[in-house]
C-alpha cells in the first residue's frame, strides 16, 4: 500500500516538474533579446520587406496574445511537433533530432554502461584490497585519465591510432558507402564508433571508481560488517553480499544521472571524432541560432533527465525500503 | 556440472553466430563487381543545409549546385572568358538590348526531359517574382525574357547593359518539376530524393551530419566525368579533416588553415599534394559611415580624416606575416587584383602605407587631441575620447587573430577599442541595427566587378552594403558602368571608382588571402585550375570534376575507411565472452565448492 503511494507520489512530482520545464522552455525562447521573426530570415544582404515580415509572424503565430500562443505551444508540443528546422530548412525538427539521436544514443550509451561496469568493479576490487596493487594502480590509471581533457585525449587517440597505425577511421558514424548490409554494417559502425567510446570510457571511469571506492570503505568501517565477519561468513559473501549491495545505493542516482545526460551528447568527443550525434547538433543549433530547434533538444534532454531520475527514485525505494518510509 | 557447461557453450554459441556472419560479409564482398566504382571522396567541415539551390548559404551549397545544373553560359577554364555551355549560340543586338540565346539540341534533365526555353524562362520568372536576392542580381534591368520555341530564348533589357551575358547567375530548373510547386513550397523544398539535374551528377543519397552522395549520369551533354561518384564526407573540426586526408580515407580537401596547411606540406608531395590558390576574397576593416538617426556609430569613424589616419596606422605587411604566415597579399582595393583587368593597384606616390607618426600628425591637425592626458584622444575641443567597438564574427579565426594588432596599432596613435566576437547571427543583428562603430569581416568575390562595386552604393544600405557608405558621384559612375559595353571605358570606370573607395575609405582592405587545397596526389590526376595557372584545384571547379581521373592501381578512399579487420573484432569478442565465462565459472565452483 506504502510502495503505491510512494510511486504516485513520485509519478506526480515528475508531472509537475515536466510541466515546469515545458512552461519554462516556452517563456525562456520569448524573453530572448533577438527577434525570431529577424533570426530566421537574416542573412547577409538579405531584408525582408514588411509584409513578408508580417506574413512570417503570422506564420510563426507570433502576432498572437502571449496566453493563446502559449496553448498552442502546449497542444504542439503534445503532438511532438515542433516546426521546421532553421538550418535544415525543409525538414521537421523531430525529424532532425531523430537523424541524430540513434548514433548519440548508441556512442554514449555504450560507453556510460562500459565506465559504470568497469569503474564499479574496479572501486570493489579496490576499496576491498586497500593499498594493494590493484588498488594503487586503478587509482593512478583512472585518475590519470579523468584529470585528461576529453578532447585532448580523443586527439591523442585519433593520431595514434587511426592516422598513425591506421586501424580505425578517423571519423564518422559508418562508412559512406551504401552497400553494406547486416553483419558487415555493424562491424563498420563498431569500428567507426570504438575510438569515441575508449576515450569516453577512459576519462570517466575515475569517477564511478572513486564514488564506488569511498563508498565500500563506508560500508566496511560498519559494525555490522565486524558483525558478519565474525559470524564466520566467508570474505567473498562479506563483499559480495553485505558491503557492496549496502554501498551501491549512493551509486544509484549517479548512475540514473548519466544516463539521462546520455541526451546531451557529448561534445567535445563527437567534435574531434566527427560524431555526427545530438551535442554537435545542439552546438550547430545555437551557433545559427535555430531556436526551434534549441528548443526541441532543451525539452528532450530535460525529459530524459527528469526520467531517469524517476526511474531512480524507484529503484531506489524497491532496493532500499527505507526511503519509502521517510 | 551444470554450472560449468551453461557459460562455456552460450560462449560458443555466440563465437559461431558471428563467424557464421564474417562468412556472410565476407562472401559479399568477394562476390566482384561488374566494374569498379571510382569514388572521389572530399572532405567538408561543414554540413549541407539544403540542396534547393534557392536556400544556397555558402561554398558548401553553391559547389554542389554548380555539380548539379549548367549555366547557359560559363567562364571559361584558363582565363575566365565567357563562354557558352547550355547554348549553341547567343547574340546581342546592334542597341545592346535584346540578347537571343539558342540552346544546344542534345541537352537533358537528369530524368531524360529535354531542357527548353521553357525551363529557363520559368526559372527566371520565378527569380524575378520572388525577388530570390541570391539570383535576383542576374536579371536586373530585364524588361522581358521570352521562350520563342523550344530552343531560343529572348531576352530584352530597358537599358543597355552587360548582365544577360555575365556568367554564373543564370540558373534554370526543370519546370515540370518545379512549375507544379507554390512559392512557400518551392523555399521549403528539399530537392531531394529524386533529384532532378541538368549538370554531370545528381544527388543520391544525403545523410544530414554524415555525409551527401552524387553519381554521375551516363548520358551527360559534355562527356561522362571520369568520376563516377563524389562523396562530401562531413568532418566538425579542420584537425580531423586533415588527418582523413593523412591516412587517405578522404580524396580532397579545402584546408581552413596556414598551420595545417604547413603540415600537410610536410607530407610526401608524391602522396599529398597541396595548392596555394589565388585570393578571391578580402578581409575588411569596416566603418561605421551610415547617416541614420537610429546609429550608434562613434561620430569620429564619420570623419574621412579619421579614416584615413587609421589607415596609416595599419601594418598590412605585418598582418600578413604574422596572421596569414604570408600567405596573403596586403591589400588596397575591393577587386582582387587576381582580375587585373579591372583591379586598380595605387602607384607609389598615393599609396597609404605604415606610418603611425603621418596618422598622428593628421589627428592631431584635424583636432583631435589628448586633452586630458590618459593615451587616449577627444573629439575635437574636448569631449567624448575615441573609444571604438572593433566587432568580429567567432567564426573568423584570422580576423580574430588581427583584431588585437589593429587594436595595438590604434592605441599608437591615440585611439582606444575594445574588441568582441560574438556569432554570425548576432553580428548581422548589430550590423544591420547600425549599432557598432568598427567590424572584421571578409568577402568573396566573383570575377565581373559589378557585384561589390555594387555593395558601395548607397541603394544597397540595409541589404549588401557594409558600411552604408553614400557618395552620389559613386552611384552614377556605377550605373554608367553597368552601360557601358565596351571594355576598356568600362575598365576606367571602374578604375575611378576604386579611387573614390580608396580615399574615402569607408572600408579599409586588410588582405587578399589565398586558400588552400590538398589532395591525394597518388591517386588522382587531371585537375585543371581555374583559371591558369593558380586557381582553384578542385573546390567548386566543374572542369576539374570533368577531368579528374584515377591514377591506376592506386588504393581508394574506401579501403582506407576499413578500419580493423573482422578477425580482430571477432578475437576481441572472443576473449571478452571468454573472460566472462572464465570469471564466471570460478566463482561458481568456488561457490559449489563452499556450499559443499
């Protein structure tokens, strides 16, 4: 009965915060010191005559009161339509962001499940066997990465290894030709996508490694855990079993955090690599200023956020029943 | 036991499902071609916006509309004389009023329509109904354009003027598929798929982010290019498109740097060959100059006196050396003077050239004094001290690399200014609110002198002129030179114009920089430069995309994309199920054997 009410309570608060970030995306796209009317048709040389100017506004529903465009704003949004792109003119903004979603979805998504498996064992095995050499070396090796400028690295690993010894491409989401099919085009974006992913993986394994670490060092210092120990449960059960499921928790949110960053794309990364993914498409978007668009990849990365943390929450409350109680 | 058979064989199973597949792949590709696709693969930096000519941006677009339709007339490859291409013949008549056009009777649309006097006359219509400003310039004056029959087109003019015969605005489409189409649907059409074409290729295949894919036609007027594909391969920053052309996964590329360009100079010229192309473009100091209430302009930049004192206290040289690694040419006017035929180079004796003390020397006679002793001058009796605004775009690297030596040399001579950068679109917004007092900014410029000459009249205020600069002496030598057909009058017009420029300096020209090309040199062959003998290579260059052909044997761009072979793929998955299970294993006889 508690579980229920804990997730409708939880359902709701997301409700209200959706419909916050949707309000704020509305007022925050209207406040902006440029004239959408002017961004959308400046270009050097060119003017717009007034009529053309008004037709536009009417276009855009511009010329009508603040609350009726508000509601429309709403009803479009519903129906996931967000108008047409500005520096894709002719293709609809969801189309645009779907274009660009799957290879950003594929590449940060892989890499954000690689760091957390690889940096949480790594901080279990380590923060277990403290001051040993699987512990010293994890350290310096993640810390060494994680204190690395992302770019620098994918830099780095673009010379050595595509240009230098010429094993991966230098770029791209798969090869442009058009004859690939099935097995051979997965292996063409698997290898495409293999330079973007290790650095990624690379530079932030530090952090789930040392969030894992501290935490189990936490958990160790417990006396239920001296408990357990001298109950004569064996060292594999005592981590396994007690420690770690206990220092997980703190992870948790963490983890739901980055995956619903995974939206935002990365970057830097897909700069140096030439990733054709939804943070260069949002860098593209304000550089043009094509505000439509912005706005569309604003609404989308906050929902995948405010889902995520959602999907937390839950989690949270099944593995920890306590959380339900507070 | 259980325990132990369940990891080892989903391992296995796993290992065989995948080389059932590398044997799949790998029977696809042996099965051989009939003939080898020649691909050229180019390298961009930036994305295609649109293929809809109409909604052309930059370089980007206009290449790829220049692959896909053919003028009716074209500037030709050595030295840029106009010559026919769609026509069979053109005339003009005695008063230099009607022009009559004939096209050639062996041309067609990439769908196997003949191209008419319809297609041209519709196009044009269009252009001119709509005001397409990209276009529209190519049609000035028109009194009538007219399909007579199929073939001929006649074309009268209310004054007797070049611009029917200029080369590279006329466009034409194919009616029946655009005619059907409203305006608002024609700007918002994609034109793709099903791409309709009148030049050598047309656009297949587009992956905005990606890459944009053109295949030649096989029934191509001038010959079928040697090409039978050019793939525009999409790289977001200028280091990672050169190391694709390093390792040879691209064919061609634009190089957006001297640093980078050194680089690849360094390479094996018998691997990559590079260019130094001619300047046909200019970077600019703009001023300020519009008489408009609404102006927010320093009154100083309004004064000539001013200007010309900066003027002096430039050191293009310097520029040049140190922003463009010498490659650049200091700069005077706003024609290129790769066009010496109309370029206009100041002799010696009324050359501006460096000299801070000359400049101080003119503000200081012009009153403009340093009253109050902090460095910085006053306006004339006292007053407000000349404190400019010097904007940039972001996007200008070498503007933005020369914005602190002006600001130095400025500073020299009494004048204070603080610099900004900010994005294109922010800066059309000041630049067009006149709210700025200097900006850096460049131009391209094509090879007939009417267009930017045309940017200095007064008419063009709001829409292509920099600086709202007005003179109206200015204005009628312009109209007279778009009369005047005979060239050399035309040529000491438009002489006298750059001298007007030169001495009012409503702009001053930094440099004419050149532009850098690198390609595979072990592959291809064939390029023409256009013109001879420094144009440029292969960016934009229809003759170069005609003639370019593979050199034999070499490898292509595709092998170099391969990347790591499947084996490796295949051993790595291999070893990781491997591991897993290994891990696995262990810790469930370590498991079975403390439960026992």
């Amino acid at each position: 009965m508690g579980e229920w009410r804990y997730v409708g309570r939880k359902l709701l608060q997301a409700g209200v915060t959706l419909l916050f970030i949707i309000s704020v995306n509305f007022f925050l796209f209207r406040i902006m010191p440029s004239d959408p009317v002017r961004l959308l048709t400046r270009q050097r040389g060119v003017q717009l005559s007034p009529e053309a100017q008004a037709a536009l506004t009417h276009d855009l529903g511009l010329d009508r009161s603040l609350p009726s465009q508000f509601v429309k704003y709403l009803a479009d949004t519903l129906r996931l339509d967000f108008g047409d792109s500005f520096i894709y003119p002719g293709q609809s903004v969801v189309s645009v962001f779907a274009r660009f979603l799957w290879p950003t979805v594929l590449l940060v998504g892989t890499a954000t499940v690689l760091m957390i498996v690889i940096g949480l064992y790594l901080g279990i095995r380590g923060g277990w066997k403290r001051g040993r050499p699987l512990d010293v070396g994890s350290m310096g090796f993640s810390l060494l990465f994680y204190s690395m400028p992302d770019f620098w690295l994918a830099m780095i690993l673009l010379i050595v290894f595509s240009t230098a010894l010429g094993w991966f491409p230098s770029g791209g989401f798969e090869s442009p030709s058009s004859d690939l099919s099935g097995f051979s085009r997965v292996l063409d974006i698997a290898n495409h996508m293999f330079l973007p992913v290790l650095t990624l993986t690379l530079g932030y394994i530090g952090e789930y490694f040392l969030l894992m670490r501290s935490s189990l060092l936490d958990v160790l210092g417990e006396d239920y855990i001296t408990t357990v120990r001298a109950k004569g449960v064996r060292e594999d059960r005592v981590l396994w079993r007690h420690a770690v499921r206990n220092a997980l928790l703190p992870t948790i949110s963490v983890i739901a955090l980055s995956f619903g960053l995974v939206l935002g794309g990365a970057i830097t990364i897909e700069l140096v690599f030439s990733y054709p993914g939804l943070g260069l498409l949002l860098l593209q978007a304000v550089d043009s200023q094509d505000f439509l668009l912005m706005q569309a990849l604003f609404l989308f990365a906050s929902v995948a956020v405010l889902a995520s943390n959602l999907v937390a929450d839950l989690v949270y409350s099944w593995i920890d029943p306590r959380v339900r109680e507070a | 036991m259980r325990g132990l058979r369940t990891p080892l064989s989903i391992g296995v199973l796993i290992c065989s499902v995948m080389s059932i597949g590398v044997g799949v792949a790998g029977a696809q590709s042996a099965s051989p071609d009939a003939e080898e696709t020649v691909t050229f693969t180019v390298g961009v930096t930036g994305d295609l916006n649109s293929a809809n000519p109409f909604r052309q941006i930059d370089t980007t677009e206009s290449f790829l509309t220049t692959l896909m339709y053919d003028g009716i007339l074209r500037l030709g490859q050595e030295d840029y004389a106009t010559e026919p291409e769609l026509l069979e013949s053109w005339e003009t008549s005695e008063d230099g009023l009607t022009w009559t056009f004939v096209l050639r009777d062996d041309i067609t649309w990439s769908d196997g329509e003949p191209i008419t006097a319809d297609d041209f006359v519709w196009t044009a219509e269009f252009i001119m109904d709509n005001d397409i400003s990209s276009w529209s310039d190519g049609y000035r004056f028109t009194k009538n354009i007219e399909a007579v029959d199929e073939r001929t087109i006649v074309w009268t003019t209310t004054r007797t003027t070049l611009v029917p015969g200029l080369p590279g605005y006329s466009l034409i489409l194919p009616e029946h598929i655009w005619g059907t189409m409203t305006p608002k649907e024609i700007r918002n059409f994609r034109n793709f798929p099903d791409t309709v074409a009148s030049g050598p290729f047309h656009l297949v295949e587009w992956e905005p982010g990606e890459f944009w894919r053109l295949e030649a036609r096989d029934d191509y007027y001038q010959g079928q290019p040697q090409i039978d594909e050019i793939v525009f391969r999409v790289y977001n920053s200028p280091e990672s498109v050169v190391q694709a052309l390093i390792k040879g996964e691209i064919d061609h590329t634009v190089v957006p740097s001297a640093g980078l360009f050194e680089r690849l100079q360094a390479e094996d010229p018998d691997e990559i060959g590079t260019a130094v192309t001619s300047a046909e473009a200019f970077h600019q100091l703009s001023f300020n100059v519009v008489d408009d209430p609404s102006s927010t302009a320093h009154p100083a930049v309004l004064d000539a006196v001013v200007r010309e004192a900066v003027s002096w206290a430039l050191d293009k040289q310097t520029m040049v050396d140190r922003v463009m690694r010498g490659y650049a040419v200091p700069g005077t006017t706003p024609i290129v003077p790769l066009y010496d035929f109309w370029h206009w180079e100041p002799p010696a004796e009324e050359a501006v050239g460096f000299d801070p003390a000359e400049a101080n020397r003119m503000l200081d006679e012009a009153g403009y004094l340093d009253t109050d002793d902090d460095g910085v001058r006053e306006m004339p009796g006292g007053g407000e001290s000349l404190d400019w605004r010097l904007f940039l775009a972001t996007t200008d690297s070498d503007g933005i690399k020369a914005a602190p030596f002006v600001q130095g040399w400025l500073r020299d001579i009494g004048i204070e200014t603080s610099i900004r950068s900010m994005t294109d679109s922010k800066l059309y917004d000041q630049w067009y609110g006149f709210d700025w007092d200097l900006i850096v900014y460049s131009w391209g410029v094509g090879p007939d002198p009417d267009f930017i000459l045309s940017s200095f009249t007064s008419g063009q205020c709001g829409y292509w002129s920099d600086t709202c600069y007005s003179n109206p002496e200015y204005d009628r030598l312009y109209k007279e030179q778009q009369v005047t057909l005979d060239p050399d009058e035309r040529q000491a017009i438009v002489v006298e114009m750059q001298q007007m420029l030169y001495r009012d300096l409503p702009e001053i020209v930094l440099w004419y920089p050149n532009s850098f090309e690198a390609w595979r040199a072990d592959r291809w062959e064939g390029f023409l430069p256009w013109p001879e003998p420094d144009g440029v290579v292969f960016w934009g260059n229809p003759y170069s995309v005609l003639n370019a052909r593979p050199i034999v044997d070499a490898p292509t761009s595709a092998e170099a994309d391969s990347g790591l072979p499947a084996v490796i793929w295949i051993g790595g998955a291999a070893l990781v199920v491997g591991a897993i299970a290994g891990v696995v294993l262990m810790r469930r006889r370590r498991d079975e054997h403390y439960a026992a």
